[in-house]
C-alpha cells in the first residue's frame, strides 16, 4: 500500500475510533451489552441470530443492528421473530463503521434493550478494522469454509475473544477436522474461547445462549 | 460515505485502472487468456483450481497468480500441481490491485503461458470493484452459502460473466434450491452463464475445464 493510502486509512480509522468511542459510553450508560459479529458470507449469522433470538427473548430485551451490502432481507428475518431490528444498508460498503452505528442506535428504544447484537457485513477482512463501540467481537465460521481460515484471515480471529463455529451437522458429510480449525485459531489467539453449533439440530445453542445471557449479568455488575 | 471518502477512493480506482490497462496490454501481447476468481472465504476457489490444473495441464500452459491476506499456503498448495504459481501476500488488504498482479506478471514466463489464473483474496465485496487486467472476473459461490447471496452482495454477480456454483455434492444435506440461487444471481445479470461443480465428486468439472479451454482458442483467434 502507498504512504498516501495508508495516511488516509489511518485517519479513517482514528476518526471512526472516536465516534465508536462516544457509542461504547452510551451504550454503557444504558446498561446495554453489545456483540459486533463478523463472519464470511453465508457463514449463518443471521440464522444462528434467529435461533438465539428465540432462545433468549423470554428473558432478556434484545435489539439487532443487522449490516448488509444491499438489501434489508436479514433485518426482515429478524423482525419476524418480533424484537427490533434496525437495518443499515453500507450501499456497496464492505464492512460496518462507527457512524453508521451510531446513527442507528439514534432510532433503538436503548432504555429498554439488555442485549444488542450488531451483525456486521459479511466479509472476514474489512470489518475487524472498525471498532464500533461494541462489547465483544465475535467471529464465526462455518464447518464448511475449511480449517485454514484462521490462519489465512487472522485479523478478525486475533481481534474477538470468541469464536462460533456453526454448521456443526455437516462435519460427517465433509473433509474437516475441528481440532485442527480449534489449533488453527489458537495459534492466532490463544485466548479465543469457542461455541460449536448447529442452528439446524439445535446443538451448542443452549450453551452459547447461557453464555450470551451471564455476559449480560456479569458487564451490568461490571459498571 | 463522506465526499471525501468518495474522492479518495475515485482517486484509487482510476490509478488502479490505468494500471489494469497495461496489465491488459500485457496479457493481450502474449496471447494469455485470464481469469480472476471472486468469492467468499472458504467457498472452494482453491480446491476448484487444483482439480481445474490436473484436467487442463496436459493440454495448456498454466500459471496461477494466488492472492492472500496472509499465509502462501495456496499457492503451495497449487505447486505441487507442477505448475509455476507466484503468491500475493497482501499483508491485510482485502482485495488484490492491479499494481500487485503487475508486480507479479514480471515473475511468470509470460511467453510460455496460455491461461492465468488469478485467485483473488476470499472476500465477496471489495475484489470486485478493482480490474486486475483480466479477460474475464469469475465469481464462484458454494451450496452451503445460501441463495440469497447474488442479492446481498449484488457487485461480484453483476461484473462477472461467469459464476460457478461449487459443492454442489453437499445439496442433499443443505436447504438449498439451485433454482432459487439461480434466479437470484440472475435478477442481479440477466447475462450470467452457470457451472454447476463439486471438487469431491468431479461433477461439472469437464464440462468447466472444457469451456476454459474453448475460451483460450477463442481468445488467440480473436486477437
């Protein structure tokens, strides 16, 4: 990349860092525990947000940012399951900023919410870059995007805390090893702690969602 | 976007395509027929060309250009094909520029290749706005995937003229309806001619080798 290129994405980058800022500390002040989820496309982020909605909406006021490309089609799943959903179209955009959260979180009832999930652009490169103001990065992937992953996009893995590997039911019908994709992310980021789901059986759901739900607990005691 | 944002990015992509032009130049001059493949991380593109260079070889002179955020283990992997392929590291960008394949052109022995292919970063959004120089950008999506893909990231669909739809051996085991996803990508090119392939089982993979093969006479007739 040119000098030029890389002065301009630096200042890019550090004025989205000071908006991402200013969301992190509204979101605190409301109590609200955020998770910033980053994935390929067709990894099933929207799919295992469903299943998770669900899940956890008895209990806790969820809220969903939900990012594309083009088109509200994921928002519209989501609405469905009757929570609110706010979505940002980036128009060709590769990945979630700061601003455009925070213009969003402008129209959510924050009082009201315990747990927002932004679901970012899918695309594992771009969107690790923009800090958001979330939480907690979570990265997923899926069984069927190969082990290697981790170590040929490493950003994304080094930056989130937990992995979701999803797909789970497919491993039989495919040449993947899930200890070496755990190694794989391990060498990038010793520290990741790993879900394994399906959003199709059901499998690993009730963990990951009990995780999500004393998360909320622990960061409303946290502040 | 900011208008400032715009501007730069202008800026970056008409660099970018006077660069391409000399690629294109370059290529034409040796008579090189090329291909840039654009998909999501993990859909399949290497796999693909494994099998692609084991059909074709016999028959064509090949050289792979493979581009990765991190790691050369594609292009490793393809060596041992017996074939001369030349990595791009991109270091964290997500897309590869004209300015790297230029770079990377000066290594090949150019007057000794037929068909190049060129493996851009797994990232269904931002390789699709930078001609590298190709004859021909290739964007290939996996079953697992879901349809909705060519209507979520709708600029890989539109600027290819070719998708090739991979795994197709996993459709037993998927919610997924060829049909749909052809329609979809269809809604977005109207233009778009399909490859239906599995690298496990080698359906469509004649068929694709077949047409590459056609292409590169086509393409020395033509110049």
């Amino acid at each position: 990349m040119s000098s030029e290129r890389v002065e301009v994405k630096e200042k890019v980058l550090s004025a989205n860092d000071q908006v991402a800022a200013e969301n992190r500390a509204l979101l605190a002040a409301h109590g609200i525990y955020s998770v910033n989820m980053i994935s390929s496309p067709g990894s099933g982020k929207t799919t295992l947000l469903e299943r998770t909605v669900d899940l956890l909406k008895p209990s806790l006021r969820l809220g969903v940012v939900a990012g594309d490309v083009q088109t509200r089609n994921d928002a519209e799943r989501l609405e469905r399951h009757g929570i609110p959903v706010e979505a940002i179209e980036t128009g060709g955009g590769c990945h979630l900023d700061a601003r455009q959260v925070a213009r969003t979180l402008a129209l959510l009832d924050l009082p009201s919410t315990d747990l927002l999930f932004i679901e970012n652009v899918g695309n594992l490169v771009c969107p690790s870059s923009f800090d958001l103001g979330e939480s907690e990065k979570i990265v997923l992937m899926s069984v069927t995007e190969g082990e290697d992953k981790p170590l040929k996009y490493p950003a994304a893995f080094r930056r989130a805390r937990i992995c979701v590997i999803t797909k789970v039911d497919l491993v039989p019908h495919l040449d993947f090893s899930t200890e070496r994709a755990v190694d794989n992310a391990r060498s990038v980021n010793p520290d990741l702690r790993f879900f394994f789901t399906s959003s199709y059986s059901g499998e690993g759901l009730e963990e990951w969602g009990g995780w999500l739900g004393e998360r909320v607990e622990e960061y409303r005691r946290g502040r």
